[in-house]
C-alpha cells in the first residue's frame, strides 16, 4: 500500500481544528465581554427547548479552566481525525456533535450540559476503536498513541466520579465514536509488497538476472547454453504438488 495515497498532509488538516478553535473562543470572548450567560443554550435533558443545545452545546464553555482544558485535545484529535481519516473525517465530526448530544439529552441529568468534551470522547473512542479494527500497523500504532495520551479519559464516564461534569456526554461521545467506527467504512489497508529489488539492502551484483546488465543497462554477457540447461533442471527437480477439491454434484448440475 502507498501511505501517501491515503496518509497526506492537506491544508484541511490544520484548517479545521484551527477554525473549530476559534469558533469556540469567539463565543467564550462574546460571553465575556458582553457579561451574557450563554449556557441555557446547552442540552437540557427531555425537553423539547433542550434539542437546540445538541448543536449548540460543543461551542458553550462555562469558564476560562473549561474551555482550556478542551481545546488543546479538540485540536490535537481534530488534525490526527483529518490526517489519518480523511475520507470520513467530517462525517465524524458533524454526526458526532449530533448523536452524542441526542444521547446526553436522552440520559443526561436534568441540568444544562455544556462544552466540547462530548465530541472530544467521540474522537477518542472513533481513533481508538477504528485503529483497531483495521489492524493496519501505522492505525494500531495511533489508537495506542490515544490510550497513552488519554486513556485516563475513561474513569470520567462514570456516575459519582465528579459531580461537576457531565458524564452522560462523555458514555454519549464514547458510544457515537464507537457506533462510527463500526458503521463508517475506510480502504482496505494492506501492507505494500516489495519485491526484493526495492529493497535498500538489495545487491545487484548477487542477482543472476541483474549480472546480465551493464551500469548502463544494457543487456551484456548472455547466459551460456549449460547454465540454461542446469536453471531448467532445477525447475524441473522441483517436486510438483497436486491439490484436489471435491465439490458435491447437486440436483440439476450436468
């Protein structure tokens, strides 16, 4: 396989974490300056008023520690999502923010839900779970990568655990992340075949074909009428092995 195929750097890969980012501190600045509470605009559980912050809720922070604390895993996630991921990449986050806040407004305490912690555990869990499934070494490496970085993340999807935070939108991302990477399809990851000669230690010198080459590469030194006859010898020594399947005959087979 060609990583470079599915695995490039694109300006999207820094533009969209960048722009998640200063969408959320836009909003947090606005609530500042203007001295307004913005967070009655969050997911409030089972009621129909609540449905507005299953959108709206990602972009709300209570204060400067909340807001903080998210964005440098929203932006390191964001871009690993994008390169590794690209295909799907906005499929996950777009439908991420949708069905981890229709969860957290189905389950959650009847309280305003707030921040981008919910959609931070979508991309946790999508990485962790997809990498896992394609059991392609450079995927794998990274889902380990996300258990090493944030895997204490998990303790916080749990009831009692801190009273302060929102738990149910933490089991909500963590539930849409894993429903994506079982549902959202990637490529095939197969490892590249190579042939010996693309090998870095390949030496010509040690290739029959090769030796019939000059630098130049042109065909010299043709083989001898013997040593064409000891090369089909061998191939002719070389045991045959027949390997025969049944197959049933069935009613209306000829």
């Amino acid at each position: 396989m060609n990583d470079y195929h599915y695995f490039k750097f694109t300006p999207s890969v820094w533009i969209v974490p960048t722009f998640l980012l200063i969408l959320i501190w836009s909003v947090f600045y606005f609530e500042n300056v203007f001295n307004i509470d913005l967070s009655v605009f969050g997911i409030f559980p089972r009621t129909i008023s609540g449905l507005k912050g299953v959108v709206m809720s990602p972009f709300l922070h209570g204060n400067l520690s909340h807001i903080a604390n998210n964005s440098l895993p929203l932006f390191i996630l964001t871009t690993a999502l994008i390169y590794f991921y690209r295909d799907v990449s906005l499929k996950v986050l777009f439908y991420g923010i949708l069905l981890s806040g229709l969860i957290t407004w189905l389950i959650g305490r009847q309280s305003f839900h707030i921040g981008a912690s919910g959609l931070i555990y979508v991309l946790v869990s999508f990485i962790f779970f997809k990498g896992l499934m394609t059991k392609y070494y450079r995927l794998m490496a990274l889902s380990f990568a996300v258990v090493v970085m944030y895997g204490g993340m998990i303790w916080y999807v749990f009831p009692d655990i801190d009273k302060t935070i929102s738990w149910e939108g933490h089991l909500a991302g963590l539930i849409s992340g894993f429903v994506f990477a079982v549902r959202f399809k990637t490529p095939d990851y197969v490892e590249e075949i190579r042939y010996e000669w693309e090998k870095p230690d390949f030496d010509p010198s040690s290739d029959p074909f090769m030796r019939r080459f000059d630098e130049n590469g042109n065909f010299v030194n043709p083989p001898k009428p013997e040593e064409i006859m000891v090369e089909y010898e061998e191939i002719l020594s070389e045991p045959v092995r027949y390997v025969y399947t049944f197959k049933e005959n069935r009613e209306g087979d000829k």
